[in-house]
C-alpha cells in the first residue's frame, strides 16, 4: 500500500513521526509524576513543554484523561511506557554490566538516557535522528543546564542515509562491542531500509554486541483500519496527524527470524510477560489486539 511518506522527507519534534516522539516523551513525564511515580525521568517534562504542542502539555498537566479509553487515559498508558522503557533501559544496564562501553541509541527522537542511566565511565553513548530532532533536544538540554552521565555524541542524520559513514567519522569504533536500540522505530522504515539497518548493524559490531528492538508479529498490525482508529483516538485529543500517514506498510522481514539468520542469538519478551513482572494487569482491550502479540527482543551476536 502507499503511504503518506515520501523520500528524502524530514521533520522537527513538532511534526510528522517527530511529533509521535513528543508523545511518547509525553507518556515517560505522565509515568514520572507523583510519589509513586513509575519512571524517573525529570527531563521528559521540560522537552515536551519546550517543543510547544498543546495537547501533550494538557496531557502532562492532567487535563485530558480520557478514562473509557485503553489507549490515552493516564493510567493505562503509564503502565504502557513503563513497560517500554523498563525493557530498553535494563538493556543498556545489563550491557555495562558485562563491559560493553559503546552504545548507539537509533532514531534517539526525545530520549533522555545517555542524561539519565548511570553510565559507567568511560562509556561513549551516540544518539543518531534527524538533524532537526537533534538539534532541538542538544540545545533544550543544555539551556536546562542538564549534562549527560556519559560521553554524548550525536550524530545528526536520517536513518535511509549513509548513517554508518556518519556514525564511523563521529569516532565510533568497530572493533569495541556495542549496544544497540531500534525502540518503536521499525514501522517508520520502508522495509528495505529496515533489513539495509540491521545489515548495517551486524557489519559494525563485534563479537559480543547487543542490539534491542520490538517485534510485532501481525502482518496487519497497520491495517488502513487500524491506523484509521487510531487517528481518530488521536484526533479526539486535538493531535492532527493522520497515522497512515506516518507508517511504511507492505511485507518486509520478521525481524526476529532476520536477526537469527544474520548470526545473533535472539530472545523474545512477550510483553505480557514483562506486564507481569512489572507488576501490571494486561491490558485486554482493542489496541492490545491491534499489535498482537508484542514482543520485546534482546539479540547479541555470537
């Protein structure tokens, strides 16, 4: 099917899948409000009402909660989030853990970890994303006066580019094993440019790397009437983007079986399962069917 994407097309963290990435940033302050806060991100707050979008700045401060809906009412999708970023960063911390000191943070959008997960030292976290995206995170942060807990480099590119060209000149080192993140990414690539992106990571990793990522194994997952209910979920809180807009459809590669026939070793998370050791009740409802059987996957080259 065709989608709303054109090539060579670009965005700020105020539009197109930029704008997905504000509300994703929207979702981590929601789950860092409050005395039993669910995650600890003090900078989630700040970025969003820096970037300016009315709805998200409502919905960090409490003023739209829509409560008969599985998809924005506060609770449901704090616990979402958590789960979320639970997952990737205990990734990165067990990574450290077991001496990986170089990690590259994909399609980085408003993600704050390279400010707030205690790297160890000499560790060296690249945030690769649009220049636009970049640009506005690096100098939000520093007019907060937020500093990074590890060596930050970021490298303003668009993923369909010469990224590992980027990536390599921003003084990355291929013979060090590196962790990996494609957090809610993959759906925002043409298919072969998400088997060109995991080809690119097997080719700059070494023995020992680890890389992150979701897997969602319904090939109809982005339906032109599943995406048809979700804009209009988010069009009911004044976001005005149409999400088939948004997403490359068309086959492309499971990406679990992609990675094993690539020489890494994968294993899969079932969010359901992670819903459970976090201590949450699955959500059972329409956009839980919507993803199927969502899986968080964790692979490390052999």
């Amino acid at each position: 099917m065709e989608s709303g994407r054109t090539e060579g097309d670009s965005w700020g963290p105020a539009s197109s899948v930029g704008a997905t990435a504000t509300m994703v940033a929207a979702s981590r302050a929601v789950a860092s409000q409050g005395p039993d806060a669910l995650l600890d991100d003090p900078l989630a707050d700040p970025l969003v009402r820096a970037v300016g979008l009315e709805p998200f700045i409502r919905i960090v401060d409490g003023q739209v909660d829509f409560e008969d809906d599985p998809l924005f009412n506060r609770k449901a999708r704090a616990e979402q989030i958590t789960v979320r970023t639970r997952f990737f960063d205990d990734f990165f911390t067990g990574a450290t853990e077991d001496g990986v000191r170089q990690a590259v943070i994909l399609a980085s959008g408003l993600d704050t970890r390279a400010y707030r997960l205690r790297w160890p030292a000499g560790t060296v976290v690249y945030e690769i994303d649009q220049p636009q995206v970049i640009g506005f995170k690096t100098d939000t942060l520093a007019g907060l006066g937020a500093a990074p807990t590890a060596e930050r480099r970021a490298i303003a590119i668009d993923l369909r580019g010469d990224w590992p060209a980027a990536l390599r000149e921003g003084g990355f080192d291929v013979t060090r094993p590196t962790a990996w993140s494609a957090e809610g990414l993959l759906p925002y690539l043409p298919p072969e440019a998400q088997d060109r992106l995991f080809d690119n990571i097997t080719a700059l990793s070494a023995p020992g790397s680890r890389v992150a990522t979701e897997h969602v194994p319904d090939p109809n997952a982005f339906s032109d009437e599943r995406l048809q209910r979700i804009s209009e979920r988010w069009q009911r809180f004044g976001f005005d983007l149409n999400a088939a807009d948004l997403f490359y459809r068309g086959e492309r590669n499971v990406v679990v079986d992609y990675l094993r026939t690539h020489g890494w070793q994968v294993t899969t998370h079932p969010a359901r399962e992670l819903f459970a050791q976090n201590g949450f009740e699955f959500p059972e409802d329409e956009m839980s069917a919507t993803f199927g059987e969502l899986s968080y996957v964790a692979a490390t080259l052999a």
